[in-house]
C-alpha cells in the first residue's frame, strides 16, 4: 500500500520578512521621513551632530559587513576615508568639478584604488591581514602627504569657490532663510542622510542576495562554506571593493563637510577605525541593527564625554575589551537573541504551506 | 574496585548527543576493546575518558577518584594518557623530542623511560632525530605510543592504532602490547580491526551509536552476536 | 659612494634594532599564535618603566633594565594569565579587539601620567661614541650593540625553544594545542610563560629604542608596524627570519631616506609590500605552516 500517494501535496516557500519587520518598515519610512524634514526645525549644532551620527553610522555598517560577514577584520579602512577626501579635494580644487558631483566619482575612484590594495593585501590571512591593511593606510598617509598641490604634509583647505559651488545652496537659503554656512551644511546634511541610508539599504541588498547568503555562511563557517562551492576569495574581494566604494564616498562628504583636510586627519586611526570598531562591538557584529544602537549611543558618549579628553579614551578602550570579553554579540546581539528579534531580516526561512 | 570506570557517561558535540549514559569498567593487568562501526561513538568515548571533553565528575573514576570533569593535563598527571586518532605527532618536533615531550606531564613513578622505548621499537632508534612527517605510517604509530608511555601511564587508551597500516606493520605494533601490560599497564583499545582486537583482548565493549550493544569476553562471543552488535538488526 | 656606503651600513644597524622590536612580536605569534595589537605600545611602555626606574633609582639605564626585566616578566605573565587567555578560541576576533583596546588604553594612559613629551633614555658619553671605520664612516656605539643584542637576543630565543623542554611546549603547544594538552602541558600556563618572555624581549627592545632616540606615548603604533613588517619579511616561525626581515626593512629604509630623507619611513612600507607579493611566505619561512 503506498501511503504517500494519499497525503496532499507540499509546498515549500522561502520567507524572510516577519511580523516584527514590517512594523520596522513602517516606522523606517517614517524616520526617514522625518530626518528629511529635520533642518527646517532644527538647530545648527543639531544639523551638525547629526551628520556626525548619520556618517559614523554609515562606516560602522561598512565595517560590519566586512568584518562581521565577509570575515574581513579591516584596521585599515581609514586609507578609504581618507582617500575618499582627497578625491574630493582634488576633483573639485583642481578638477573643478561640483562638489556633489565629486562624491559618487570618489566612491567609484576608491574602488579602483581599491583593486591593486586587494591583491596585495588578501596575501595576509586572519590576523595579519588586519594588520597588513593597517600598513597599506599608512602608505596612503605617507603617499598624500607628498602630494604638493594637495597641501602636502600640513593639508590645505577648500577654497570658498569650491564650498559656495555646492548645488542647493541659494535654494535652501531662500526657502529656509538661513546664510550661507548653514544652507551648505544642510545640503551636507540631506547627503549624508542619503549615504547613510544608501550605505543600509545597499548593506541589506547584498545580505538578502545569493551572495549574501553566501557570506553568512562564510560568517559562521568558513570550512563549511568552501566545502560547498563558495568562492571565497571572489565574494571576499567583491565586498572589500564595495565597502571601499562606500567608504570612499563617505570620506568624501566628511572633508567636504569639514573644508579642512591634512594626510594625519584624513588617515586617523582613532577616528576611522577606533571609533567605528566600537560602535559596531558595542551595538552588535553580524548584525545590521547593531550599528545603529552602537552609534546612538557612541554620538551619545562622544557629545557628553570626549571633553575628557585622555581618561574619555581609556574609557572606550576598557568597555571595548569588556563588551568583548562578556559580551560578544553586543546589546543588540544580546536582546536579539533573548526575544528573538529582528529589523532587517536577511535570514531566510522555510516555509511549508498545506 | 576496578582501575578505571565510566558510570552513565555521556558526552555532547554541541546539541548533537554522541554517547548516552556508558558503563564500563577496567581492572589493573586488563586489556579491554572497544568495537563498532564508525561514528558510534568508540573515539569519543576515549577522548571524554582523557579528559578533552569534560562532563559530570563522576562518570569517570579513577581509582575511585572522580575525573570526569578534570581537563586533560590533569589527566594524564594522574596516569591516563591517550595515542590519538590518527597519531597527531608534532611536526616541529623530532621523533626524540616527540617522546620526550611526552614525559613533559610525568609525575608518576614507572619504568617506562627513552631507552625503554627505544627497545620497545628500536627502529625508532635509527630515526630519533628525523622529522616525524618523514617517517612511515607504522614508524609514526610507534612514535605515538611511545610518547604516550613517556609518562609512565597506568592507564594506556589506543584509539585506532592499527588504521591506514599494513597487516604486518599491524602486527608488529601490536607485538609491544604484551611488553607493555608486563610493566604494569592496563590498555583499552579502540579497534576497527575486530580480529586482532579479539585476540589480544581480556573483554570486549561493542559500541552502536552511542550505547553499549554488547559486552563479554572474547571466547564467550559468538560471531552472531558480535556481528548483530556491531551493525545493529 | 661613501654616502651609500654609509646608508647600507646605517640601515643593517637600523635592521638590529627592528629585530629587537620583532623578535617579542615573532615569539608571541610563534607559541600563542597570538597578533598583538599593542605590542608597539608595550615596548613604549617598557621604556617609560626603564625611564622612571633610571630616574627614581637614580641608575644608569643599563642597570635600570635588569631591575625592569623581572617586573615586566610578571606583567606580561599576569596579562596573558588574566586577560588574553580568555581571547583564547578560533574566533580572530576578540584576541584582535581586546589587544587594540589595550593598545589605546596604554597609550592614552602614558599620555596622561607622563603628557605627550618627547623623552630620553641617557647614559652619558655611549650615546654619542662611535667607531670610525676609515673613509670619514663612522658606527655609533648604541646601534652596534642594539644589532649584537639583537643577535645576542636571537641566538638566546632558538636556544630556549630547541634544546630546552619548556622550548619543546612551545613548539608542541603551538602546533597542536589539543595533543600538547594530551601531554601533560598546562597551555595556559605555558602561554603565560611565553607571553613574559615575549616582555622580556620587549623591554631590551625598549632599552635601546630609548637610547637611540626620543620617544612618547604616541608612537607605539608605528613600532608595531614595524616589528610586524620585519616578521612578515624574514616569513614566520623562523627566529633568525625575523633578523634578516628587520635588517631588509632597515635597509629599505635608510636607502629610500638617501634618496629623500621624507620618503625613509614610505620606503620601508613598499618594500615590505614588494616582498609580500613576490615571496608572501617570507624569506626564511618554516617548512610547515
């Protein structure tokens, strides 16, 4: 008797978005929206700390999509932030290009630069190719800072030129009725708000794509993943380039904000690596809603407490190596797991109808 | 009281349950096999007596003492110690250095010294100063028995000393066992080879996915039994 | 030609000193395989405990060092028996992290007992001694010895780690911990152990750092980009590696400084980046690995 010729047929669906997520969907529009709008009531000083947040935010995701999924442990992604400002700095001062216009031609320039790094740096494995990276960002450093027309090793500034060329600018200071300085760091404002939620949306992209499903497996189990056909070195390669790019971009609108570039400030340690590894162990690795909890409250702490100076820094180094230590997976990691929470779902689910 | 003995061992791989709840005992001078098909659960069963997976501290006794939860070091301190599967020599090491290291956790009395070992496997003699990765694959199990009675064990667990080698290679590795229970050490031996295991054996445990099938000793056991025991019906 | 003459025998004493600040980096990566992110910053803060011994005690910095080294042995131990054994796993991550957190807090503190001030190891008339080789060449007598240290220091290290038994742990630990474990070695002890030799190290590397030239909290970074270099070069596992990796970068470096003094320090990056993709295994690399 054949029993399975009685029983109805199954079918299987793959599932990633939950109830949780669609809520998330809902009140992300939202948000958006709001920051949007945001400078019509908002303070100047509001405006400007919310560029900081909005384009930490947005390394710190680039980050953990290198570190926390492709495996990458970068300590050198300030070469990108940097070079990314440079780029601007040269296409606008001597190419005299529209600032926002430099920006994305930044990001593509990076990712070429990023070619050559990749293949010199991926001969470096687990550890040492953090440190490699880090070698390759003082090479950067030390490369631009012989560069003469760019200010060499003291830096230069953008000239009023280039920062009154910014498109929007006389159509933010009629509608919004404010002077100059403000409009350009407004503009600055709603393209950072862009990068950033570019920088997410393209993040989510990839992980809920083939390939991100494949650098999930690559995140929980390198061996595993290779046994199964994933080329690892190709997908690895793709998001250091991507991540390049972003970061690039991101440099970019930083020193175009700032006005101000020198190869010791653009290539920082501290602010482009320190600052974003925290953020992202603290809010969550290999999570997408970690960053965002991690640079909340980092922009918090930072705003309050880096008047401390020294003491301030030894602070974050300390509840670095604790959070580490007894808590891996971060506060969002640790909430996540506790209730089972996710905003932007990239896992994917089985589901079986009839 | 028996030397060595397991009461409800058990032991995990992450969420997957590898053994469920293993009686055995040992006594001194014994010679104990354990049989069964791959995967059920004969290499974890030893590592979990060697003390690389931890569990309740008294599901091993040794000499009535509670090891179960004790770490490996610690262990072997106490006379237990393990030939790996699959050898595991130390490559940056020489034949000579591999059995001194051996001796590194020697803290009992007993005969067993280099020279000792040397005449157990004198050809390793000849080669105490090569690289381990050259030697032959007979050659290399005599370097790790050798190793682990460096440290003069009361206890000797052999897991699979016989896989990958030649019968006569086999035989003369296993020409050595009666040299080393007359110095006072007691074997369990993990085998594939059930034939040899049989013959060198006072008692027999047959493993089937994690739990005891069958235990006896060896010319008591059919060759019914042993075959049900070990493919299961 | 004198001048290059010059450049190549500055840079082979340059290289003794980056094999000093090496060797501490290639023994930790050797036993534990550990990559320390302060590491750089540990040396810094060994010549700041040099400095303060030599002051408070009133001792020329030669003799400071002997009543340092066993100090900073139970440092490095304690630090590797609290802290970094708990790094201890496959994940890359946490040893990576808790050792950059470490690298800010060291610098950071330095910063605050001691402020961003350049300092100075003194030992009177030997900074300044020099041999002359004829040809208007002349050796400085604290470069010689940094070199014959370093091959003092590395002579020492493959003695330790080939004909003693706690050299055999090492080597065994590091290249199957599981077995080392079978053997009766306790790792964290061991680990322990070779992490306070690896500050032993460090701190003769900080003793001639600071006589050799000025130094502050702030450049422990580029010293481990260096000793990182000098390893990668001469390949890993390989002690006298490390020697001929530091004494490549140094003479990288002081070639490239002949050509434009601002380009020494740029020099020795791309030569290390050169060698990493025509002999990424190094010069010397170990048969394994």
């Amino acid at each position: 008797m054949d029993e399975t010729a009685s029983r109805p047929a199954q079918t299987f669906r793959i599932k990633t978005a939950g109830r949780t997520s669609h809520v998330a969907v809902v009140a992300a529009i939202a948000i958006l929206l709001v920051l949007t709008l945001l400078p019509v009531f908002a303070s100047r000083t509001l405006i400007q700390d919310m560029i900081f947040l909005f384009y930490m935010l947005a390394l710190a995701q680039c980050w953990n999509l290198l570190a926390g999924y492709a495996g990458l442990i970068s300590v050198g992604q300030q070469a990108f932030v940097g070079l990314g400002g440079y780029l601007l700095f040269a296409l606008t001062l001597v190419g005299g290009l529209n600032p926002l216009l430099a920006i994305p031609i930044a990001g593509v320039i990076a990712a070429l630069f990023a070619l050559p790094t990749a293949l010199v740096v991926f001969r470096l494995r687990g550890a040492y190719f953090a440190i490699g990276t880090w070698v390759v960002a003082e090479v950067y450093r030390l490369g631009f800072a012989q560069v003469k027309p760019l200010g060499g090793g003291t830096g230069t500034s953008l000239t009023p030129a280039v920062t009154s060329s910014v498109s929007g600018i006389e159509w933010v200071r009629m509608l919004l009725d404010v002077r100059t300085p403000a409009a350009r760091d407004i503009i600055s404002y709603w393209v950072a708000l862009a990068l950033m939620a570019g920088t997410l949306a393209a993040v989510y992209l990839i992980l809920r794509s083939r390939r991100g499903l494949a650098l999930g497996a690559i995140r929980d189990h390198e061996t595993a993943a290779a046994s199964v056909g994933v080329d690892i070195y190709r997908i690895r390669f793709a998001v250091y380039v991507a991540t390049a790019a972003m970061t690039g971009m991101i440099g970019a609108l930083v020193y175009l904000q700032k006005a101000r570039i020198s190869p010791d400030a653009a290539f920082a340690v501290l602010d482009w690596t320190a600052y974003v590894i925290f953020i992202v162990i603290i809010g969550g690795i290999g999570t997408m809603e970690g960053p965002v909890i991690g640079a909340i409250i980092f922009y918090l702490m930072q705003r309050y407490l880096a008047d401390f100076g020294a003491w301030y820094l030894i602070l974050l180094g300390v509840l670095g190596i604790l959070v580490m230590l007894f808590a891996p997976r971060g506060l969002w990691g640790h909430v996540a797991e506790r209730y089972g929470l996710t905003l932007f779902p990239t896992r994917r689910r089985l589901v079986v109808d009839g | 009281m028996p030397l060595l003995e397991t009461r409800q061992l058990t032991a995990f791989y992450g969420d997957f349950q590898a053994l469920f709840g293993i009686d055995t005992t040992l006594d001194a001078s014994e010679t104990v096999a354990i049989i069964g098909a791959n995967g059920a659960g004969k290499s974890t069963f030893l590592k979990a007596i060697a003390g690389l997976i931890q569990g309740e501290p008294d599901s091993v006794l040794l000499d009535g003492a509670p090891i179960g939860a004790r770490p490996a070091a610690e262990i072997v301190r106490r006379g237990v110690a393990l030939v790996p599967e699959g050898r595991r020599l130390f490559p940056s090491l020489t034949v000579e250095e591999n059995l001194l290291i051996g001796g590194y956790g020697r803290k009992l009395p007993g005969p067993w010294t280099l020279d000792r070992v040397y005449a157990l496997f004198p050809v390793l003699r000849e080669r105490r100063h090569s690289a381990t990765p050259t030697l032959s694959g007979g050659q290399q199990q005599m370097v790790a028995v050798g190793r682990a009675l460096m440290s003069n064990p009361r206890v000797l667990l052999c897991d699979e000393i016989s896989l990958g080698l030649a019968p006569i290679v086999i035989a003369d590795i296993y020409a050595g066992l009666p040299r080393i229970k007359a110095e006072g050490t007691s074997v369990v031996l993990v085998e594939q080879d059930i034939v040899q295991a049989m013959k060198v054996a006072n008692r027999v445990y047959c493993f089937q996915e994690g739990r005891l099938s069958l235990t006896g000793r060896p010319r008591d056991l059919s060759r019914e039994q042993i075959h049900r025991a070990y493919f299961g019906s | 030609m004198t001048g290059w003459l010059d450049a190549l025998i500055q840079g082979v004493l340059l290289g003794g000193l980056y094999a000093l600040l090496a060797a501490g980096l290639s023994l930790m990566f050797g036993v534990m395989r550990l990559v320390n992110l302060a590491h750089g910053d540990l040396i810094v803060l060994a010549a700041f405990a040099i400095l303060v011994l030599a002051g408070k005690l009133g001792l020329d910095p030669f003799v400071a060092v002997l009543v340092a080294l066993p100090i900073l042995f139970v440092v490095g131990f304690a630090l590797q028996h609290v802290l970094l054994n708990r790094t201890l796993g496959r994940d890359l991550l946490p040893p990576l992290l808790v050792t950059f957190g470490l690298s800010i807090i060291i610098e950071n503190g330095l910063l605050q007992l001691f402020s961003a001030d350049s300092q100075r190891l003194r030992s009177g008339a030997i900074e300044t001694a020099s041999i002359p080789l004829g040809g208007g060449i002349a050796v400085g007598v604290v470069p010689l010895l940094t070199l014959l240290s370093a091959i003092s220091m590395i002579v020492l290290l493959n003695l330790i780690f080939y004909r003693t038994p706690i050299g055999r742990a090492f080597r065994a630990t590091s290249d199957d911990l599981e077995v080392a474990q079978l053997m009766g070695v306790d790792h964290r002890r061991i680990f322990a152990v070779a992490m306070g030799l690896a500050f032993v190290v460090i701190t003769i590397a900080a003793l001639y750092l600071g006589l050799r030239a000025n130094f502050d909290p702030t450049i422990g970074p580029a010293r481990l980009l260096y000793a990182f270099e000098a390893v990668i070069i001469g390949g890993l596992g390989s002690f006298w590696g490390t020697l001929a990796g530091g004494i490549v970068l140094g003479l990288a470096q002081t070639i490239g400084a002949r050509i434009d003094p601002e380009w020494q320090i740029l020099a020795g990056h791309l030569a290390f980046l050169a060698v990493l993709v025509i002999r990424p295994r190094g010069l010397f690399p170990r048969a394994q690995d």
